[in-house]
C-alpha cells in the first residue's frame, strides 16, 4: 500500500484495545474475537477509527512470540475486513523486528506501530536506518512511535522529515519533545498520517493531524466517534472541551490508582469492564482494579452520563 491510502486507513480514534487473559493469565482468544465483532458494531471501522492490538496499553509487551501473532490473526479474522488492524512491535533490533513485520503482514495487519530499539540507545541515524531496513521488507504502513520520555526514544523532527524518503512509513504517533511545541508539527502533517499522543486533540487536528489516542475509544466508541465528527466539523472549541471533561478525571484517577499497582492495562480493562465489555485480568506483577477502586471509576462514569453497565 502507498502511503497516500495508508493515510486514509490510519486516522481517526485510535483504539489501543486490551488483551483479554482468564484466571490463569493465558490469553483468551475466543473473548478477543468477541470483543473485536463487538467494537465492529460500535463503529471502529475502516476509515473511521483503527483497532491497535498488542500495543503497550494493550499489554503487548507482556505477550510472547507465540501469543501476539495469535492475538493480532484472532482480531483480523473477528474484523473481517471492516476495521483497519494495526498491530504494535516492541523494542526488537532490526532482524528480529523484520521477522515480526512480515509475520504481522502476512496475518492481515494493515499497519504496525514501531518503538524506536530504545535499548541500543539509538542515534538519529540509525533510527532512519532502521527504519528504512524495515520499509523494504513489507508493503503495510509503519506508525512510527515518538517515545520522547524514554532515553533513546527521542525522534526529532529533522528526524521525521527525512523519512519521508522511507515510503512505508505512513504515520508519526506524536506529542511535541522537550522544547518543542505542537506548531511544529504542522512541517510534517502534509506528509504523514500524525497521531495526537497528548492532551491537545484540537489543536493537533487544526494543524494537519489525523487522529488520536485516547484512553476511552473501545470501551465507549460513541464517545470518541463524536469527539472525531466534532474535529472533522472544525469544531475545535467544543472538541477540547469534551477532551477535558472527560480525560482531565480519567487522568487524575490513573495517577492514583498506579501508585498501588503499574500497568497500563489496568485502568483499560477496568473501563471496558465497566462499560460491559470485561477483558479479564492483568498479567502479574500488574495487579487488577480492586473492587474500591473500581466503585470509584464507576462514580466518574455514571458522572459522564454513560451507559455504565456493571
């Protein structure tokens, strides 16, 4: 796929879903097909929204390399060719992460959302590199992942210009760097599919950007479908404002229940639980919600005037 049609499938709300595990910490494939026919049906569908499997927030990293390839066939397979699948590899040199790409490829991802190798501590050249060795091995999209915050995970934006010469790379999940700001990336959102990673939503569409992540979009597609229809409509100030409402709460919740226990699952699982789409536990050492903490998520949500189920 070129980049130009990439463009058109990597947009919008992007739904980094949870992997579902049963009591035992295995993987439950048959509740992720459910879940993938379920979000489906609430509209993350191709050209609207993107379902992201195996990624951080999804637990991704905890999957082995038998699991993820597993995961990511079950949600192709669920989606049957409604939803635009996009599937997150993490930290590999750059064999390993070629085997994978072709692997993810071949299972009927339409993208994949690529780390930085934060380990090998990368230079910006060898980010173009890597990136480069990967773009000729597959024909999908590439979401490159800014991960500015962790040391080598830094991408500056010359950085990002130059891949525009890499053609698979389709798209920059984004939030400005140290000393950088969100004006900057209106020099490269003519040319890649740019993903708000931040809080500024609005002002990431006003500048060329073409979609979002955001912690609600499967547990609640309707809420995040709106939010997108208000930013396509231009709708800036009202868009921000329900941006606020909602994840300034969510935010300040996440915050407080992480210093009992880490993983970004947690607060994931606990929304979709809540909102009738139960993914099952987290793998240790992450520990679940417990049950005051979810009593709390759910006063926020009923406060939402969502449809809280349990």
């Amino acid at each position: 796929m070129d980049r130009a049609t990439l463009r058109g499938l990597i947009k919008g709300p992007i739904a980094t879903v949870p992997t579902p595990f049963d009591d035992d910490f295995e993987v439950d494939y048959g509740r992720m097909h459910e879940l993938t026919q379920q979000w489906v049906d609430e509209g993350l569908v191709k050209g609207t929204a993107v379902i992201k499997v195996a990624a951080a927030m999804g637990e991704g990293p905890m999957l082995s390399d038998e699991e993820w390839p597993a995961l990511l066939r079950t949600t192709v397979q669920a989606a049957a060719d409604k939803a635009s699948i996009v599937c997150g590899l993490h930290y590999k040199d750059t064999k390993r992460t070629i085997e994978d790409a072709k692997q993810a490829q071949d299972l009927g991802a339409i993208g994949l959302q690529v780390c930085p190798p934060i380990f090998n501590l990368p230079s910006q050249d060898d980010l173009i590199d890597y990136y480069s060795d990967l773009s000729d091995a597959i024909d999908i999209g590439i979401m490159v992942y800014c991960t500015q915050w962790m040391p080598g995970g830094l991408v500056e934006v010359d950085t990002i210009l130059r891949m525009k010469d890499i053609p698979q790379v389709a798209s920059i999940k984004w939030s400005p760097p140290p000393g950088g700001n969100h004006e900057d990336m209106a020099q490269f959102s003519d040319i890649f599919s740019v993903i708000e990673n931040g809080d500024s939503p609005a002002r990431s569409h006003e500048l060329g950007g073409n979609g979002y992540i955001n912690l609600t979009a499967e547990a609640y597609p309707p809420h995040d479908l709106k939010m997108w229809g208000l930013l396509e409509q231009g709708r800036y100030t009202e868009a921000q404002a329900l941006w606020d409402e909602i994840n300034t709460p969510l935010r300040e919740y996440s915050a407080k229940v992480d210093t009992r226990s880490g993983g970004q699952g947690r607060v994931k699982k606990g929304l979709s639980y809540l909102m009738g789409k139960p993914a099952g536990v987290s793998r240790p050492p992450s520990k679940p919600l417990n049950s005051k903490e979810l009593d709390e998520l759910r006063e926020i949500l009923v406060g939402f005037g969502w449809p809280v189920v349990n």
